[in-house]
C-alpha cells in the first residue's frame, strides 16, 4: 500500500449507523462503472485495495479506507471547433446562408455526440482515510475541490455526512512566520528543513520562494522583517514524516523518512493483503499522533 502523498483534513462526526458494514453496503451500491460510448464523465467507489479484494472499503483496528474514482471523456473544445467551423463553412458556401447561434448550438451538441465515441479517457483516484475513533476524514488530494467532489459523493452515499475542514485558532502563515524570526519556539516534534515560500500579503503581492537554503539566515529574516510572510514550509516531523504544509492547512509531499521506512518495510509481513493491512494500521497511528500535534502548534482548535 502506497501511503498518502498529499492530506486535506476534515473534522468528522460520524452518525450512529457509520459502521463499517453499513459503510461498505451503501459504496457497493455506487460502484464505479466505466463511461459509455457518449457519457463525458463517470465515477464511482472502488477497491481500495486493487485486486487483493472487491470491497469498496478496507478496515484495519479501526481505521477504514476507501477510493473513488472518476473518468471523463478528454475532448479538446479545439477539436469541436475546428469540425464545427468546417460544417459552417460548408452550409454556407453551398446554401448561401448564414448559421445562426440557435442551429450552431445544435451543431455543437451533434458534434461532441458523434466525437465522443472516439475520445481518450482519463481517470483519477481519490482515497480518503476515515478515522470515526478520533473524529478526522484525511483526504489524499492537493486539492480542496477534489476534496469536496469525494466528500460529496461520500455524503450522498450515506444520505448524511457532518464534516468541516480543519480549523485552528492561531494563523499558521504568522506562526511559521514566527518560527523562523526566532519570535516563537517551534515545537520539539518539528524540525525546519530547507524549503519556503515567502509571500508579500499587500497589494503587490510578490512571492518568493527558497529551496536547498538556511531559511534562518540573515537574507530570509530581512524579508519577513519588511512584512512578507511564510505561506509554505517543509518540516520534517519526529524524524519520521516530511511534507510540505501550507498555510490552509494542506499537507503536501508528505513522505516517509529512509530511516522510518526501513524500520517498517523491516517488519512487514510477506502476504499482500497482511502487508496492506499493516501499512494502513501503520499510517493510521502515526496520522492519528500527527494531526493533533499539529493542531496544538496552532494554538489548537476552536471551541464550538
């Protein structure tokens, strides 16, 4: 099992029938089921756990995964137009008349009907981990649309689905700011790596963005002492998981540290399904301890 790249996080409140029998009744009944000839898009849940099983979800000591999927119909509007007008020119060369926008309209819809048999497909998979114990939804995307387009699908599915992204009560662009003046500790959980953006909030907005440097040197510090803010920052947590955090919160390029991954390619199991199974217990504990250290470098959560 491949673990997230990429983490949006929800704050979720799971109903009483969100068990995962219940769970996995309602997804089989939204399978995905691939595009037909003049379908533009399709989605659905899958396995997530390719052909290892045919559920649409997989659960291990309380943590459940699940995927959707999603393909559409890839029809450059180029393509349409370049037919459409060759169809124009035709018509009105051989009955001397003008096309107007009711009948181009017409056309175009004719036209995209008879090129959609012929069109490539691109599909993208959306995993998402449930955690109903400890009150999270961590979506593997980069993206809060495609975050939201899962949860959706989720929601409808479930016919009710509380959730609300991440919230915290201190701004993360000011405290990584801080961080890196010196004017706030940074937590011992977290190490500072060598990669930032530097963000001018104003009207002119410049950005700047490091990589391969001291973000605690001189240079940086001038910048963030004439007002520009840190609005990405690769940390590295309990030397175990390095990632990119944005200041919405996002989670980006998270990967596993040789060391860590080492330590656990050395205790896998050699069945696949074990393996899959210890990997997302695995993920599950450490993003079940990470989340909520996280949260607490930010001043916490709102009370509501």
């Amino acid at each position: 099992m491949n673990w997230f790249k990429n983490a949006i996080c929800y704050r979720f409140e799971p109903s009483e029938d969100c068990t995962e029998e219940h769970l996995e009744k309602v997804l089989q009944e939204k399978p995905f089921v691939p595009c037909g000839r003049h379908e533009v898009s399709r989605s659905g849940w899958t396995s997530p756990t390719g052909p290892l099983s045919d559920s649409p979800i997989f659960s291990s000591n309380g943590y459940i995964l699940i995927s959707y999927l999603v393909e559409e119909k890839i029809l450059p509007t180029s393509v349409i137009r370049d037919e459409m007008d060759e169809r124009i020119r035709v018509i009105e060369e051989n009955e001397a008349r003008k096309v107007y926008r009711k009948e181009r309209q017409q056309m175009k819809d004719d036209i995209t009907l008879e090129l959609l048999p012929r069109a490539f497909t691109r599909r993208h998979r959306t995993r998402a981990l449930l955690m109903p114990q400890q009150g999270w939804i961590l979506v593997d995307v980069g993206s809060f649309k495609r975050a939201e387009d899962l949860l959706s699908a989720l929601r409808e599915a479930l016919g009710s689905l509380i959730v609300r992204p991440l919230e915290v009560n201190q701004a993360p662009s000011s405290v990584m700011t801080e961080w890196l003046q010196d004017k706030r500790p940074i937590p011992s959980v977290i190490e500072v790596e060598d990669e930032s953006e530097l963000r001018d909030l104003s009207a002119e907005g410049g950005v700047i963005r490091v990589k391969g440097q001291d973000l605690f040197s001189d240079e940086i510090r001038a910048h963030l002492d004439n007002g520009m803010q840190i609005t990405r920052l690769a940390v590295n947590w309990e030397e175990q998981i390095r990632l990119v955090l944005h200041a919405d919160m996002s989670l980006h390029r998270l990967k596993l540290t040789d060391q860590f991954r080492e330590q656990m390619d050395n205790d896998s199991p050699e069945d696949e399904l074990a393996y899959f199974d210890a990997q997302l217990t695995q993920m599950g504990l450490e993003f079940s301890r990470f989340v909520p250290a996280l949260v607490e470098a930010f001043g916490g959560e709102p009370v509501r």
